[in-house]
C-alpha cells in the first residue's frame, strides 16, 4: 500500500519547533560564557539564521569579540579571527597569488592562496580600525560570498557570516565605515554595560577557577535549513506595507502621501534604501520564527527596526546639536507610523499569535 505524503503544514510546524529548541539550546551554551546580554545574543543568532551579517557595537570590555567567538563554538564551522589594524591589507583578508615553480620541469604558475576570508563565521575585529582600502575588501565577500583575485572568481564557503565588532567612542586612529559598508550589514547591534547583579556574576565567573566548556550545537546543514524555514515564514500583505511605510518614511528627499513625523523631517538628512526594508521583513520572519509565531506581525516588525534601520539612517547637523540619535528618532517612527490596511480577520490572527 502507497504510503500518503506528509502534510506539509504539520511538517513545517515540526521543523519550526525543532529550530526553535535549537535556538534556545543555541543561547544556553553561549550563556555558560557570557552572561546577560540576551536581546544581543538574539539579534546576532537571528543574522544567521537570515544569511546576515551583524557589526555589534560597543565600548571596550564588553565581550563583544567574546561573544563572537563563543557563538562559532556552538556552530560546527570553519572560523576565522581578523583583528584590523592600520597597516593590514587587503590581500591579508583576501589572499593572494604566489609564484611556485615545479621541480620537475622547471616551470612555473601562479597559485592562489586563500586569505582568513575562507571560513563561514568571519570575526572582523575592531573592523573601523583599517582603512577604507582595507575595508572594501570585504564588500565583494558580504554581498557575493566570493573574492575576485588576479580575474578569478574565488567561492566562499556556504554558510558565510562576518560579524564584526567596533568601537563607538575611540576616534584617534579609525576609520568610519563608508555607507555602502554598512549597508551589507543586515544588524548594528548595540551592546550595554551590564546590570549590578549581572556584573557581579561576570567577577564571580572570571576570576574563579571554573572555566565552561562550549559544545556544538549546529551544523552547516542545520543553519542552511533554519534559513530556509525563515524564509518560508508567511507575512501579511499589511504587514509587508507596513515595513515598507517605516522605511520610506526615513526618505526625506522623497514625497509621500501620509504627513511624517516631525523628529524625521526636522533631524533626518539621507534615509534607508531599499535593503533596510528587506532586511525589515526578514528579520520579522526571524523573530516570528524563533517567537513560535505562525506567521511574521507588525509587532515583529516593530522589535526589529532598531538594529535594522539605525545605522541606515543619517542625521544632519541639526540632529547632532540637538544630540538626537537614530535610535530616538526610530522611536518616534514606530510611535507615529500607524499600522494600516489590517482585516478584522489579520488582527484577530495577529493578537492569537502574539500571546
């Protein structure tokens, strides 16, 4: 007898479940080592599972490069350090080609050798420290997954991150990544000084005798799979517009037909482009993914904009006089831009799935 085909539904809710159980196993083992953080630990394991890259930024001391590399740990992949200097090369990122001569006959050939670029998890270190030459050696690779050496197309792995880490108040000596470098990086991911209770416990763990080992949790396989799931994540059409309308409402330079809110007109000087509301509504499929939602909402749209769209937005001078930040001014956005065009039904589905 002919056995019936699995119901596509149930086997897709199965497989979200499991990404799920994943996820939160994924986020135990990174805590055995740092502790707190779990709105940043989230962000960056959503730039994963969306195939993105994540630059977390923060002031020093605050595990950021420690984070990173913990997180490679639970991933089963090739990893690879870059700690960015003033003098590093591009072709220290990339690799290069070398002239090798064959005993044998005494001829010789270029052969290519492969840079730290060639692992899946890239940890970029204080990447604004390198200057823009240096930088853009990483464009072809976040946006293509490949390097171009001599003509030559190189392939990256597969699956392919750079999470890299910056700091904000150091200046002498930095370079500022260029807007087209930012772009390709789906999160800016901000992290905070820890809570009293949270760094006492950092004290307690770092100066103890007790060191936690890290176990792998996933596989190229499971990631490429999770990115699937993600991507498969339903999104109502009102949804989708609603991403659209908090990005487009960042285009000063352009008309729209809804009045936009005063803090964008009066600090914003250059807004998103279109990858921000990409990334808007990926992210979303994310958080609903990992949320156990059965389909993306707006308040999943909501819990991502920040990391999506602060470091898309630029301010003008008045911003900066009146020391107003991306962040404010995605607050006054998400306050102001209404959600439209949802049916009774939507909202009905919308509020089920959020509780």
């Amino acid at each position: 007898m002919s056995q019936l085909p699995a119901d596509p539904a149930a086997t897709h809710a199965a497989d979200a479940e499991l990404a799920r159980a994943k996820f939160l196993q994924l986020k135990d083992q990174v805590h055995k080592v740092i502790v707190g953080q779990d709105a940043v630990v989230d962000q960056v394991l959503m730039a994963v599972f969306c195939r993105g890259h994540a630059l977390v930024v923060g002031v020093p001391g605050l595990a950021k490069t420690l984070l990173i590399s913990t997180l490679a740990r639970t991933l089963s992949l090739g990893f690879s350090r870059i700690q960015f200097t003033p003098d590093l090369m591009p072709s220290d990122i990339t690799g290069t080609e070398v002239i090798e001569e064959d005993k044998t006959t005494g001829s010789r050939s270029l052969r290519f050798v492969k840079g730290p670029v060639f692992a899946n998890v890239l940890l970029a270190d204080e990447i604004n420290r390198t200057p823009p030459k240096t930088q853009a050696a990483l464009l072809e690779a976040m946006q293509e997954r490949q390097v171009t050496i001599g003509g030559v197309q190189h392939a990256l792995p597969s699956p392919f991150f750079v999470l890299a880490t910056q700091n904000p108040i150091e200046q002498e000596g930095t370079y500022p990544l260029p807007e087209a470098q930012l772009d390709r990086f789906m999160f800016e991911i901000k992290i905070g000084y820890p809570s009293e209770a949270e760094e006492l416990a950092i004290i307690k763990r770092t100066t103890g005798t007790g060191l936690s080992d890290v176990e792998a949790i996933l596989g190229a396989h499971d990631i490429e799979h999770i990115q699937t799931l993600v991507r498969a994540v339903p999104v109502p059409e009102h949804v989708l517009k609603y991403a659209l309308r908090l990005v487009r409402t960042t285009r000063v330079k352009e008309p729209m037909e809804s009045a936009r809110p005063k803090m964008v007109t009066d600090y914003v000087g250059w807004g998103a482009g279109p990858r921000a509301s990409e990334y808007l509504v990926l992210a979303a499929k994310a958080k609903a993914l990992l949320d156990g939602a059965t389909h993306a909402t707006p308040e999943h749209v909501r819990a991502v904009a920040r990391p999506v769209l602060r470091h898309r937005i630029l301010t003008n001078f008045n911003a900066e006089a009146d020391q107003v930040t991306t962040d404010g001014i995605i607050d006054a956005m998400l306050k102001d831009v209404p959600v439209e065009g949802a049916s009774a039904l939507e909202k009905r589905q919308m509020d089920a799935a959020m509780r």
